[in-house]
C-alpha cells in the first residue's frame, strides 16, 4: 500500500503530520513517500505541482493531503498559484466524485454556532461533482467588451458546463451512496436561471429511474443554503456541481462544530482517493501549533476505507477520535466552557494514545 504525502503550506504541514502520526500507530505496513505541492513546491521548483509530485501521487494507491494557498502568491499568474496544484491534481487523476461527510459528533454539540437541537445527531453526506462546472469550464480569461452593460469596457468571463457523462457518472454516485444510508438524495440546482443547471436536474432525473428504491428532491441552492442552518438534519445525501459544493461544504462544516472537523475524500472511477480537510492552509493561525488536525486525522480513515480496504483501521480512527473528544480535549476552534485547551500536535498524540 503506497501513500503519497503531501503537506502543502500553512496548516497543512502541521496537521498531516498529525495524521501521520495516526496512521503510524496502526500496526499496518503502508509504503509512504512525501513531496512538496503548493506554494512549498513553487518556492522550491517554480511550479506548485511539480512533474514528479504529480508522478509520485499517480504512482500511489492514495494521497494524503493538506492544504495550500499563502495570501503571498495572490499576484502570481494563475498557472503558478498554490490552488492550481490541488485543481491539477483533481484534474489529472480525474477525482469526479467528493464525499464531504457532516457529522456532528455529541460531544461537540455545544460548539457550533448552531442551536444544540438542530444538530444533534446530525450525519449528512456532500457529495459534490469536483472536475467540472465553472471551475474547469473553457473559454475563460479577460478582454475588452464588445457587447453588455459597457461596450469597450474591460472584463472577465469564465464559463459554466456540464456533459451528460458528466452528470449522470456524480448522479449515481449519490445514489449508490444513498442507497448505503437513508435512500433519500437532494439534487442542488439553480435550474430557475441557469441552462447548465435545467440540464443537471433534467440529467439527475433521468438517472433517478435506476433507483426507484431512492427518494430525490431538487432544491435551488439558495434555499438549500437557507435549509441547512434551519433544518439540516432533513438532509441525507446532498448532490451538487463544484462551485455550489464548495460553498455548501463550508457552510455544513459549522453544523459540525468547526471546519476543523470535516474531513474528505476525492475518488476517481478507479477508486484511488486523494484525502484532504475541507479547509484551507488557514494563513492566520499558521505556525501556531492551533489547528485542528482532527478533519485530516479523519480523511487518513476515510482513505483506509475507500482506497486501502482497511475497514476496521478507519473505524478504529474514528473511535478513537470520539474518546479523546469524550475525554474533553478540544483545539481552540471547537473549545467551550469546561473543556481542555489542546495544541494540534497534543490533540494527535491523545488520538494516537486512544488507538491503544
Ligand atoms: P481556510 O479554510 O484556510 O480558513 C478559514 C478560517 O477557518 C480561518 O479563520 C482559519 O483559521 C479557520 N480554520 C481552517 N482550518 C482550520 C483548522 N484545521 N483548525 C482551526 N481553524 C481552522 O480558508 P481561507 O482563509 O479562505 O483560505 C486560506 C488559503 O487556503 C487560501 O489560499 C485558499 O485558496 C486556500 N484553500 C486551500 C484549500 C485546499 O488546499 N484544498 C481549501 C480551501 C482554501
Ligand atoms: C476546497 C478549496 C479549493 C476549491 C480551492 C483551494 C481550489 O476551497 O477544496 O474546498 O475551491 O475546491
Ligand atoms: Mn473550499
């Protein structure tokens, strides 16, 4: 079993390290070779996804990933900006399908920003289509306006696109995974206004047919922000294109207690998986030894799940991370009155001691 690490910037050197550190504990023999990606890469080699980070990731049965992004390298041409590595990696290995799994565990009831009641319990899945849409779509970039509001005006354009293939491959996705869980899927559109998305939701519904044991509902996504603060737990299996997935999974983390907490997993039709939290390099508390490394210790049990077909492993992880939360122990961003402040590298040594 081959594992590519990749740190990244910012946070995420510290909290791979504490995934590391878990996945070290388990008496399981993994081959695991680290690179540099992101702005780490670019200052090294001068391309933020390096020929060989790439060859060294295609190379694995998994990837284990951080975060990139500095606020530094957001002159640079895009080509050369930390983003583009995970984007290209996405790309290039073809990661379609992103699970982003909102749990709120019990103990961390009390710190969300969210009323105890709407959240208790609470375990949705994300499921959000991550090679396409807006982020990939062609032609994109600047010019002068030949038409519109300003004639002559300088402006930017990028382009929103699905193919059939495309939608149909994500849609069966969620209701494979519905089908493991409460066999309810809600499609998330803006079909109202948009011809990309008349067509997503024509395509979902299309594909629905397969799976007449599963339940689906369309929502505009603007209700389905609005939704997930009222009444999240209504929620099963949530499917959406990249763009809306990236700003729903954001909004969910808060149901979860803190971003810190929601882990991911990015598969390709193959099954090999690229794990990552679903935040960012966080910048502002980078090298303070603070953040969470719990959403990354959680992705390493996914990526046991899916990509290394060690069940048990991925279960004992997230026991284990549910003791040491039990036991009080919380990082500043899920911390409240009567719990233990930790550090990231202390909040990984107690998972680890929990493994025992
Ligand atoms: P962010 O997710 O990095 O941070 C948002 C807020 O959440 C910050 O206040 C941060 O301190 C906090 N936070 C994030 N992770 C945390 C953790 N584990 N523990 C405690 N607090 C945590 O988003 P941002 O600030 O918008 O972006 C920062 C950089 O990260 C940008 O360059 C952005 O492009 C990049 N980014 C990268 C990825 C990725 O690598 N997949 C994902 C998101 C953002
Ligand atoms: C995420 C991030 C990325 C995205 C960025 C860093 C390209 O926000 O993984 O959610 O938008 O997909
Ligand atoms: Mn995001």
């Amino acid at each position: 079993m081959k594992i590519a690490v990749l740190p990244g910037d910012g946070i995420g050197i510290e909290i791979v390290a504490e995934a590391v550190k878990v996945l070290n504990a388990l008496d399981l023999s993994f081959e695991m070779e680290s690179a540099l990606v992101g702005g780490a890469a670019y200052e090294a080699h001068g391309h933020p996804l390096p020929d060989a980070t790439l060859n060294l990731a295609k190379a694995s049965d998994a990837i284990l990933f951080g975060a990139v992004g500095d606020w530094k390298y957001d002159k640079l041409d895009r080509p050369l900006r930390p983003e583009q590595a995970i984007l290209g990696l996405r790309k290039h290995l073809g990661l379609f399908a992103n699970f982003r799994p909102a749990i709120c565990y019990e103990q961390l009831v009390g710190a969300s920003s969210l009323k105890p009641e709407l959240i208790s319990g609470l375990d949705i899945l994300i499921i959000r289509e991550l090679t396409g849409d807006i982020y990939f779509g062609q032609p994109r970039g600047r010019r002068v306006a030949t038409d519109g509001h300003f004639p002559g005006a300088e402006e930017a354009f990028d382009t929103m696109r699905y193919s059939r293939p495309e939608i149909e491959r994500i849609a069966r996705v969620a209701f494979e995974a519905a089908r493991k869980r409460n066999k309810k899927v809600t499609s998330v559109d803006k079909a109202n206004v948009l011809e990309t998305f008349q067509f997503w939701k024509d395509v979902v519904t299309d594909v629905h047919k397969e799976y007449p044991d599963v339940a689906l509902e369309h929502m505009y996504v603007d209700n389905a922000a609005m939704q997930l603060v009222k009444a999240p737990k209504a929620f099963d299996v949530v499917v959406t294109g990249n763009m809306f997935g990236d700003i729903l999974s954001d909004e969910a983390s808060m149901l979860t207690g803190s971003i810190g907490m929601l882990p991911s997993a990015s598969l390709n039709s193959s099954g090999q998986g690229l794990y990552e939290p679903s935040h960012g390099s966080a910048p502002d508390i980078a090298g303070k030894g603070i953040a969470n490394p719990l959403a990354t210790i959680l992705s390493a049990a996914m990526m046991l799940r899916f990509s290394l077909n060690q069940e048990a492993a991925a279960q004992r992880i997230e026991a284990a991370v549910q003791k040491v939360l039990a036991q009080g122990l919380r990082t500043p961003d899920i911390h409240s009155e009567g719990t233990t402040k930790v550090g990231t590298a202390e909040m990984g040594d107690a998972v680890v001691k929990a493994l025992k």
